[in-house]
C-alpha cells in the first residue's frame, strides 16, 4: 500500500527554472515493522530464496565487528543477512533486467575495510517469481554467527510511494549556493528548507542518492557514470515526506512534521549516524554490475 506525501509547498520551477530539467522520479519505500510474507515486498524480511541455491556468505579477510573491538571476524564465512526483497509490481518505476522481476539485497552484517567506506558490502539478485514458484523455497536461512547489530534491519513491510525529488547536491556549485541561501528563507517564512521539501533522504529506489557527505559517484569499468540504483538510509522521518497517513498532528499538511514512535516502528538501523548505503548500477554493461558507497 502507497502513503500519500503532501504537495510541494512551493511552486519550485517558478523560484528556481533550472531546476527543473534535474527533477528525478524515485519511489520511497517507507519501511515499517510489520510481518511481511516470503513472497511480500519487504525491508529486512524473509526472502524468497530457493532451497536449491547456496545462502551467500562473506569471507573478507579484514571484516569486523566494531562491538568486539577490531579484532577481525574470524576465518569462518559469515552469512549475509536479508536487507530488502522488492517485487516489479509494487514498483512500476524501477527497471528490471529482461526476464526478471524481482530484486533480493542483502548485505554481510560486519564492518568492512577502507576500500568499502567501513561500511556492510551488499549483494543483489534479480529473480525471476516464475522460475522461483518451481523451485522449493529455503525455509531456515543460515544466520551470520557473528555481526554488527546495527546494521541487522527490523523485520518490516514496505510502502513505496512514487514522487519526484530534486537534487541535494547533485548541481552546479553556483547553484548549490543560491539554493542554500534560498532554502535559509524559506525555513525563516514557511517553516521548511528546499532539502526538507524537495529532495528525500530515506531509503527510496532511484531519484538522487541520500548523500549526507559530498557526492562520490562511482564510474563502471566501461567507463560509464553508474545509476543510482537504491539507498537504505538511516533518515525515515524528515520534514514534507513523513506521509499524511502517520501524521500526529493536524496542519496544512506540509510543515516539519515529527511523529516520536517512528524511528520506532522502522528498521532501527543507525548506520554510524543517519548515514545511508547507496549502491550504483551501470545498464550499459549487460551485466549490470553494482557497487556501493556508504556515507554518514
Ligand atoms: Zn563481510
Ligand atoms: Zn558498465
């Protein structure tokens, strides 16, 4: 089931008209505890996996849990654990592979080495329902017998909700600054920033990365600038997008909105502090081979 945001409280191609051509689709997922099915969407919920198909494990030389100081993990595999499972028809914007149609994520719940920002390494498959309804489906996935609670997801439901966001940083400097500055006023007036109103920072597929750093795109090997592919951001509540179905409080429907129990009623996961994982795909190699970035 979608939420609903609140239309923009500003008109922003009449402030701003070269914005306009930077205006990206991208669909929140608005991930809340729940128990979804294996055969469900879901954000850190059972995945439809087949029984036939080896559980993906890490075996990193240098992974660690930062609980346990920096001693490193062991040499023992670590299983990955299920992060998101996304099915072609609860989001029509995002582009599958032919013949495919659905999208499992998971991750490797340890801290890695610099060259992976200190951050989980996930992993994706892109699955086709058709063929996995013919396979029995693995039931009790390994479990990782070591791993960093933060970065193990609460079990939820999502709802992804199409919108369209502009960029945070993602402009010319010049621009970046007028925006800011712009951005400064409209907080005095109306009581919400361009960020809080026209770019998302929570976990979303497509529309801009939720940086919370300075972009760092990664290119593909082919040389090509990769895609955004997805985020799973820390930030679920912020400013216009806390959807009208949460809201606590009556008002024009836009404003700073804050609802104390929904940090509660989502997938818990701080990420080293309202940071996100961003995982980039380049389409242009047949492939599709992804790579992440972390920031926080
Ligand atoms: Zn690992
Ligand atoms: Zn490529």
């Amino acid at each position: 089931m979608s939420f609903t945001i609140p239309p923009a409280p500003l008109d922003i191609a009449e402030e701003f008209p070269e914005l306009v051509p930077l205006a990206r689709a991208t669909t929140v997922l608005y991930p809340r505890v729940g128990n979804p099915a294996r055969d469900e969407s879901s954000l850190g919920g059972p995945l439809l996996w087949p029984a036939d198909e080896l559980w993906p494990t890490c075996a990193a030389p240098d992974h660690f849990n930062p609980a346990r100081g920096c001693a490193v993990a062991g040499p023992d595999p670590v299983a990955v654990v299920p992060v998101l499972q996304l099915l072609a028809r609860d989001v029509p914007a995002l582009v599958f592979p032919a013949g495919t149609d659905m999208l499992q994520v998971l991750w490797c719940p340890l801290i890695h080495s610099e060259h992976d920002q200190y951050s989980p390494v996930p992993v994706l498959r892109w699955r086709s329902s058709a063929d996995l309804a013919e396979r029995p489906p693995l039931f009790k996935p390994p479990r990782p017998y070591e791993f960093d609670d933060e970065w193990i997801p609460r079990i939820c439901v999502v709802h992804p909700t199409e919108t369209v966001e502009y960029p945070n940083q993602d402009m010319p400097a010049e621009l970046t600054e007028r925006v800011g500055e712009w951005s400064e006023q409209v907080q005095e007036s109306c009581g919400i920033s361009y960020y809080d109103a026209f770019t998302t920072q929570q976990s979303k597929i497509g529309g801009y990365p939720g940086w919370t750093q300075s972009p760092n795109w990664p290119h593909c090997t082919c040389g090509s600038r990769m895609e955004h592919l997805l985020t799973i951001s820390a930030s679920e509540s912020c400013g216009r997008w806390l959807p009208v179905e949460e809201r606590t409080r009556p008002g024009c429907g836009w404003e700073v909105s804050d609802n104390p129990e929904l940090e509660d009623n989502s997938h818990g996961m701080i990420m080293g502090d309202c940071g996100g994982v961003y995982v980039f795909v380049c389409r242009t190699c047949p492939t599709w081979p992804t790579v992440h970035r972390y920031d926080c």
